[in-house]
C-alpha cells in the first residue's frame, strides 16, 4: 500500500506551492523538495504550514543544506507559519539559509503577504 502524500505541490504563476495536509515532518518537506526538483526547480517557492511542523536544531541544519544544494542563485522562498512555534522554527531555519548569497527566505504569518514578497522584484 503506497503512503498518501502529506502536502499537495502545484505551481502558481511560476511559483512553486507546497501546502501540507498535517504537521510536516522532516520527512515530508524531504519528499516535497524531491518532487520539486524532479518537476523542475522554480526560483520562487511558497511553503505553507498550516498544520505547524516541528524539527530540532540538526534536522534544520540538514534541510538548509538541502535547501542550499537544490535551489538555483537567485531564488526566494517563503514560509507561511501560523503559529508560534512552526513561526520561531521557521525564523531560526531563514538564519541558516541567510548565510548564502542570491537565497533570500522569509516567513510569514499570512499567505497573502507571503505571495506579494514572491511576486516583488
């Protein structure tokens, strides 16, 4: 029996969305940059975690380096974090990721904010 996918990956005005069905795990976000690199990376995404997620500090460090190995120079991602603590983990994520030149990442309390940032040159 094959595993339902946790989040649901389309591609909206050029901007890859991944919006997750639960909590993500680390697991889940794993499979969900997979499945974008096999689509075709796009230079902005969108990651919405309505459900919240949880990670410790190494589990973090190890998905920015997948993050910084994957996405082509520029590129822009956004997190969309609702509550604290899936926002606090998102923060400490973006300092990670910050350290490279030509990634820029931010979080957010709303999709619609999130969605203008992306958009914005």
């Amino acid at each position: 029996m094959m595993k339902q996918k946790s989040y649901v990956l389309e591609v909206v005005d050029g901007i890859s969305v991944v919006r997750f069905l639960r909590e993500a795990t680390l697991s889940d976000v794993f499979a969900a940059l997979d499945e974008i690199v096999a689509r075709g990376v796009t230079r902005r995404q969108l990651w919405i975690y309505s459900f919240g997620g949880n990670a410790d500090s190494s589990e973090l460090k190890m998905l920015a380096q997948k993050g910084i190995d994957l996405w082509p120079v520029p590129s822009k991602s956004a997190v969309v974090a609702p509550d604290d603590l899936t926002f606090g983990l998102a923060r400490m994520y973006v300092v990670l990721f910050r350290k490279h030149e030509g990634l820029e990442m931010r979080v957010f309390r709303e999709e619609p904010e999130a969605v203008l940032w992306l958009k914005s040159e």
